[in-house]
C-alpha cells in the first residue's frame, strides 16, 4: 500500500487503536497486560517497571479488608 491511499486510521473503528497513555496514533507496540503502548511510551516504560492493567495492580486481600461479609466490629473470644 502506498502512503497517502486508503482511509485514515481512525477512520476504520477495528483500526482505531490509540496509545493508552497519550492517545496519540503513533507505532504501538503491544506492552504485558494487553496494553497498547506507542514506542514513545513503551521504551520509558520497560525500564521502569512493566505495564499492568489496574485490576492487576491491586491485591484482593484489600478489597476483602472492606466487603460487607466482613464483621463490623471484632469482639474478643469468650475463651477462659
């Protein structure tokens, strides 16, 4: 395909895969998780720390310190 012909990329919404971090259009590179990541953004990113959706982030045992299943108050066993 030469450069110039065709529909813009954003045209076409199964090509219309933007960057996750600065919405641009540039060269995405697919980054651990699933994420697509410009080159700008991936290179910055790998030597940091790898890129990990915010599911992922957080651990399930905080969401459990604050479900309803848990009780209210804790109260100290009756043991002698």
């Amino acid at each position: 395909m030469t450069r110039g012909t065709g529909p813009a990329p954003h045209a076409d919404p199964r090509r219309a895969r933007r960057c996750r971090t600065c919405r641009g259009w540039g060269t995405l590179i697919a980054a651990p998780g699933g994420l697509a990541l410009c080159r700008g953004c991936q290179i910055p990113r790998q030597r940091s720390a790898p890129a990990v959706p915010y599911a992922q982030e957080t651990p399930p045992r905080r969401a459990a310190r604050y479900s309803a299943a848990a009780p209210a108050v804790r109260r100290p066993s009756a043991a002698p």
